[in-house]
C-alpha cells in the first residue's frame, strides 16, 4: 500500500479552453498527501479552491498536469474508471449535507456501497449501522434525513463518506453551514476517524480556528499555492 | 429497503414516491388516456363485429349467378360483320345452366361451409284493391335459413315454408292489411299466380327490406317464376368471410357462372368501417403521444429538481449508467401502473356504458365483448411508451456534469 494517497504535478486548469474567453485558474500545483494525513486547505474565495477539489476529487479533468490517486495516474483513464476509482478511494463532504431525501439515515450511509454492489445486502446495513454509531446517530437510522438537524445531517455525510473506506475524505467547508457548537462535534468525528482510521482528510475551509487544529495548512491564493506547512500544536491545544 | 431489488429499481421507487404529487397527476393522465384508448379500442371491435354480424346473417358470403348474356355478332365469313352495332341484349330472368352439378361441385370445394339454391325474381303481391311489388326469392328453409338467419327475425308464426305459404315482412303485412294464417295473390311478371297463405312475419329492422322481401318455397318461385327445374342463385358461406372474393374469382374461373362475393357487393360497408378504423387510429395516436408527452414533461421536471441529487450520486461513485436506468425505470413504471388503472376505468366506462346506452326499446345496442387481449397489449404498449417517453430526461440526467449539478 503506497504511502501517499494523493500526488499533483504541475496541474493546471483553465476554463472556455480555445475561446476568447479562456482562464486559467490554477498555474500549476504540486501537491502531496500521506495516509493519514489531516490537512486544511484555505484561501480567498475565488482563489481555485473548489476547482482544485473537484480536480482532486475526479468529478473534474485537469487541462495539464498529472494526478495520482493511491498510485494510480488518472490520466489513462476512462471516465468509467475514474467514476470506479472515486467510488472506492474517495469520500465526499460537502457544505451542505447533500443526502438523499427519499432515503432513512442508514440508507444513505449505504448508498456507496449499494451504488458500487448494485443490491442491498446485510453486510452494507451492518456497516451503515456502525458507521451511524461511530457518529452517534445509530437511534436515528430509520429516520427521513429531512428530520434530521443541520449537525446530524453532516455527520451522517461524515458516516457516508467512510461507507466504502476511502483512502481520502474530501470536505467543502464542512462546518460552514453549522453553528459554532455542532461545528466542533463535527470537526471533532473526522479528526477521530482520522486518528482510529488513518483515512487521510483534505478540509475546505474559511475558518482559520479549526485550520489551525489540522495537522497542515495549505494555501491557495490566485491559484498558487503559496503556503504548505506543518501545524505545530501546543500542548494546550492537544489537551 | 427490499433485498431483491437492484439499486436503481429502489431508487426510482423512492423517487416517485417522494414526489407523490406529480406521480399522483401523472398516473391520472395516463389512467384517463389509457382508460379512453381500451374504451374506444372495445367499443369499435364490438360495433364492427356486430356490423359484420349482421351483414353476414342477412346474406350469403358468395352467390353463384348465371353469365351474363351477351350478343354475339352475326357474321357471313371472317372479318364481314352483319351489323355494326351491337346493342346490349336484355337480361332475361334464367337459371344457371347444370345448376345440381354446380352445387355438388361447390359441395365438395374446399372452405365451402354450405350452399343453397334460391330462385328469385319480381311479383305483384295482391290483397282486395291494394298491391305492392315484392321480391319473390324461393328456398329450400332448411340450407337458406342457415345462411340467412330469417328465424332470428321472425316476430310472428314460424320460418316454415309449405308449398302455398309465405314469410312476408312487417310493414308489407300493415300495408296490404293482412295478418298471419291470412291469403295473398301473388302475380308474377310470367303472368302466373297463386294464392298463398303468411305463414310467417318477420321484422329485419329496415322498412323498405320490410315491404318488399318475401319468402317462398323453392318450388312455388320455380312455378311462378317460370323457371321449372331451374335456380337464379346459389348462395354459399365460407369458412373465412375475408376471404371470401379471392375464393369468389377461383369458383368464377373454375366453373363459368358468375360469382359475386359479399365484400364486393357491401363495397361501402367496408369504406365506413376502414374511415372509421382511420379515425379511431388517429385519436388513439393522439391520445397515446399526449401521455407520453405528460411522461416526459414530468420526469424533466424531476431531473432538474434533483439534478444535485444526481451529482451526488454520481460523486459517490454512481455510473451515468445507473441514473439513465433510474430515470427509465420511472417511466416504465409510470406506463404500466396508469395502464392498469386506466384498463380499470376503460372497462367501467364499458360496462356503465352497455348498461345506459340502449336502442330505443331498451334492448342492447350490441353485446359487449371484452378480450383480456385488449388489457394486455394496452399494458404493454404503455409500458413501452413510458419507458420510450423516459428516453430524453434519462439521458438528461445521465449526462449532467457531476461538478455543475452539486453546485446547482
């Protein structure tokens, strides 16, 4: 098993590619992610964070550049294999929870498992359930997602996203729509998973509190990375 | 969450009963629409059957008549011609030359049900100081009323035909004031007469066939018509009706006589029913293109109201494979349940209508046949429809760009 979950080389993006209208939004990245790594992800709005998760996501193709997920280029493949690939080394949390609104709590944590096996099966409702345990939400499984509160919704994301154990969870400013209480609970269950799981976290956010509580801090401003180091904690903060 | 049923089967299940509203709208147009193609599809099969019924039971499929006569030109030697104009010469009431071996012939032809030889020409029917010419056509009852279902039709006295008796209509027997067991004077245009006793009255539902059409027996026609030993017709059925004037040009070819199919000589009964069949085509179309319209529609809506639903399932690893077949199976499953309750409503709206809709003195227009047949194609083909209706917003939905489509 490689250790690094996700290499960018040089990527770069641009959009109305061959118009007049062509951008280019990131000017080549470089980027590196080990197992198990907690890592924030910030900068101004417009600056090419979200483009750059899609890129790392797969949901998007890079116009140059290369990008290794576990190993493997994504460059040679289809859009078949990209969507394999994501399902089974990629998780997603998005700001707003983005369930399912026709399906109960544990339905949802199964989705990826269903959409992967095609039926339903026991082994994917037990693991939903341990996976809605983990965030706390096991009484809650047979509940419509719509009755759930903002807090719960996201950790049920939370409890999706892991439903196919990714190697990497990616998070669009997970907490943003949360109010500051429910954001630490929420914040508190990925740095968890983090820690018990070692599945390897990249975090969008504006916060620069919970950024500083993730193990590194990368920077993205005009769609350049201009800081990528290391969070130094106190002991006081680790406490 | 049923353990046997694939993802996208669950999923669109889900969807629909979700969105109960537009499923509940949908399912009604397609119920109203489906329920008016059975009722109609049913009711043209019956009233076509009936019809056919009817023309069948009043008349032979094929009739066997002598050649007509024609001039032959008179001629001192080759190429010298007596006189130039040929008139038409007239057609003198005759019987089918060798008529006996004609009918064995006919008998042992194969798709021939049954033949009978009829001898018919025009009369003077005569009572006090009124009389009123009548068709004369003389039969063997116990072939002809088999072809010609008289006995049906009978509302008085028997289909029995004696030497000197006589079936004569309704409006004939009012119009010379006679009533059953009465004489009448028949005269016919040979000058010979007889007198004869109703044996019969019979009501075929139209009053000119009512006033002029009489029955006798073969042998008083013969005498009457003169015409000793000889017929005007053979009337034969056969097994299929619809191929009765391919059958009436081999017997034509085959024996000389002229054979004259009833398709040839109902020409504009099978005019009205292919116009009718036209139309009925045409509304059914209409009617099954507005459903599969009302099919599309509702389903773009529901793409675009879950286009980030379907970013979402696409991001957690869904293939584009798996939301077309999401979006189909909705279609198809929207067919076949307004289908079964539209088959339901057509089917009432069959039954309340053969119970109120009735000819004036309260008997059935005509029986009501109903074919499970008709049910299960209407079921399939809305099926079909749904899924095919389906067809636009699944690609759509498919194609929708996972990035996009989150953001909304």
């Amino acid at each position: 098993m490689p250790a690094e979950v996700l290499r960018l080389e040089d990527i770069r993006k641009s959009f109305n590619l061959g118009t007049p209208l062509e951008t280019e939004v990131l000017h080549g990245i470089d980027l590196m992610l080990r197992r198990g790594e907690f890592c924030a992800l910030i900068g101004p709005s417009g600056s090419g964070k979200s483009t750059l998760l899609n890129l790392i996501g797969l949901l998007d193709r890079p116009t140059a550049g290369r990008l290794f997920i576990e190993g493997h280029d994504t460059r040679a493949l289809d859009d078949a294999a990209l969507t394999r690939l994501r399902g089974h080394s990629i998780g997603f949390v998005f700001q707003y929870h983005h369930l399912i609104g026709a399906f109960t709590a544990a339905e949802n944590v199964m989705m990826p498992l269903l959409l992967d096996r095609g039926h339903p099966d026991d082994t994917m409702r037990s693991t939903a359930e341990d996976l809605l345990d983990r965030v706390g939400l096991l009484p809650w499984k047979e509940s419509r997602v719509g009755n759930l509160s903002g807090g719960q919704q996201q950790r049920v994301a939370i409890a999706r996203a892991l439903a196919m154990n990714p190697a990497l969870v990616l998070a669009d400013e997970p907490t943003g729509n949360l109010d500051t209480r429910s954001a630490d609970g929420v914040f508190a269950l990925m740095r968890e998973v983090n820690r018990t799981h070692g599945t390897a976290f990249l975090i969008v956010t504006h916060d620069p509190r919970l950024a500083r509580r993730c193990d590194r801090i990368v920077e993205v401003v005009d769609g350049r990375i201009v800081t990528n180091e290391a969070v130094v904690h106190s002991a006081a903060e680790e406490a | 969450m049923s353990r046997w049923l694939p993802f996208e089967w669950i999923a669109a299940l889900r969807f629909l009963r979700e969105g109960w509203m537009q499923t509940f709208f949908i399912l009604a147009g397609i119920t109203i629409g489906v329920g008016v193609i059975v009722f109609m599809s049913a009711l043209l099969a019956g009233l076509q059957s009936n019809f056919l019924q009817r023309v069948l039971n009043a008349q032979a499929q094929i009739m066997l008549l002598p050649p007509d006569e024609v001039a032959r030109p008179l001629r001192d030697g080759p190429g010298i011609v007596e006189d130039a104009v040929v008139q038409r010469p007239t057609q003198r009431l005759r019987s089918i030359d060798q008529w006996q071996a004609v009918q064995t012939q006919m008998a042992t032809t194969s798709g021939v049900t049954m033949t009978s030889p009829v001898a018919s020409g025009a009369a003077l029917a005569l009572r006090g100081e009124a009389s009123r010419s009548i068709t004369l056509t003389g039969v063997e009852p116990e072939s002809y009323f088999r072809i010609v279902r008289l006995p049906d039709s009978i509302v008085a006295g028997q289909a029995r035909l004696l030497n000197d008796e006589i079936i004569i209509g309704t409006d004939l027997a009012t119009a010379l004031g006679v009533a059953l067991g009465d004489k009448l004077r028949v005269t016919a245009a040979s000058g010979r007469d007889a007198t004869l006793t109703v044996s019969g009255l019979f009501d075929l539902g139209n009053r000119q066939v009512n006033e002029r059409n009489t029955y006798v027996a073969l042998r008083t026609a013969q005498s009457l018509l003169n015409l000793i030993g000889g017929v005007t017709s053979l009337q034969l059925t056969v097994q299929d009706a619809y191929a009765a004037e391919t059958m009436a040009q081999a017997i034509q070819g085959a024996t000389g006589v002229r054979a004259d199919s009833w398709i040839r000589t109902n020409m504009e009964f099978f005019t009205a029913v292919n116009a009718q069949r036209t139309a009925n085509t045409v509304i059914r179309l209409s009617v099954g293109l507005s459903v599969a319209l009302g099919i599309a529609s509702v389903l773009v809506v529901s793409v675009v109201q879950r286009s980030r639903e379907i970013g979402i399932l696409r991001a957690m690893g869904g293939t584009r494979g798996q939301i077309l077949r999401i979006f189909l199976i909705q279609g198809g499953v929207l067919g076949l349940l307004g289908s079964l309750s539209g088959s339901g409503l057509g089917f009432a709206a069959l039954v309340l209508w053969h119970r109120w809709a009735r000819q004036a003195d309260g008997s059935e227009l005509f029986p009501l046949t109903i074919q499970p047949d008709l049910f299960l194609a209407a079921m399939g083909v809305a099926t079909l429809t749904g899924v095919l209706a389906a067809m636009a917003p699944a690609l759509r939905a498919a194609r929708l760009d996972p990035v996009v489509a989150i953001r909304g």
